[in-house]
C-alpha cells in the first residue's frame, strides 16, 4: 500500500473534516432522510432525493477519507534540511525561457492549493525539480511542451503557510 505525504498540520485537517462529517453531517442527513420519508409518496419526494443524494456523497468522502488517513505518512518538517527540493520546502524558481518567477510551496496532493502556492508532490512541474539545489536547471514536460526551471532558492516551508 502506497504511503500519502502529509505534513502534521494537513493530516489533522483531514481527521477533522472526517469527525464533522460522522458526527455532525451524517446525524443531520439521517434526521432529513426521516423526515422527508414521514412526508409521504417518496417517488414525488424532492426533499427525499436530496437527502439520499447528500448521504452518498457524505459516505463517499468519509470512505475516502479513512482510506487516506491509513495510508497517511507524517513528514517532519522540523526534519527537513532545505538543501534540495523536497517535500515540506519552499522554493523560488525561474522559467528560463520567459523570465517569470514563481514561489512554490511542496506539499502533498491532499495538501495543495495552487491559489496559496502550495503544489502537490505529484505534478509534473515538482516531479521535474524533485532533488534540485539551488542553481540547478530541471526539466518538466507540461501538456504545452518541455519547460524549463532555474532553482533560485530553497527553504523549509513556513508552518503558517500550512
């Protein structure tokens, strides 16, 4: 079985959505399923339908979410030296061909938020810079051809960015 990475912070996020959705939205669906049923004919029952709706997509994340929460690998960041690119740093870089410099924060999947920078460990772009130090030149297929990024600087990322 295939380990997720998670910084502590991001695993705790996950194990709170799943406590709130077992003990607060699956109670409250289960209550709106009754009383939609008490309402009569459940095949004209709009109310019914989308209770039942929101049900399965509340059992559907909850399955997910324990399959990632037993799968999940806590990466010390206090651990992690910030010599190279890797998971739990920040980093600068520069696209060599257009000059644009972009500030990546390497998370894990179930981490990142590419409107807060944070990119997860799976993408084509960190794949590509996985192991680089600064100075070091990576190249990274995109669906738009080969890209290629300069390292300019790396540091642990800063636990308030998570």
């Amino acid at each position: 079985m295939e380990k997720i990475p998670f910084t502590e912070i991001g695993l705790e996020k996950l194990k709170k959505e799943m406590s709130e959705l077992k003990s607060i939205e699956r109670p409250a669906v289960i209550k709106s399923i009754a009383e939609a049923r008490e309402h009569g004919d459940l095949s004209e029952n709009a109310e019914y339908h989308a209770a039942r709706e929101k049900q399965g997509f509340i059992e559907g994340r909850l399955l997910e979410l324990e399959n990632v929460i037993s799968r999940a690998e806590v990466i010390e960041i206090d651990r992690i030296q910030g010599n190279k690119v890797t998971f739990g740093t920040s980093i600068k870089i520069v696209d060599e061909e257009t000059d644009e410099e972009k500030v990546l924060h390497i998370v894990g999947q179930y981490e990142a938020n590419l409107e807060l920078g944070k990119v997860s460990t799976s993408s084509p772009i960190v794949k590509g810079l996985i192991g680089k130090s600064v100075g070091e030149t990576a190249e990274v297929v995109t669906p738009g051809g080969k890209k290629f990024y300069e390292v300019l600087e790396i540091s642990v990322i800063d636990k308030s960015i998570l």
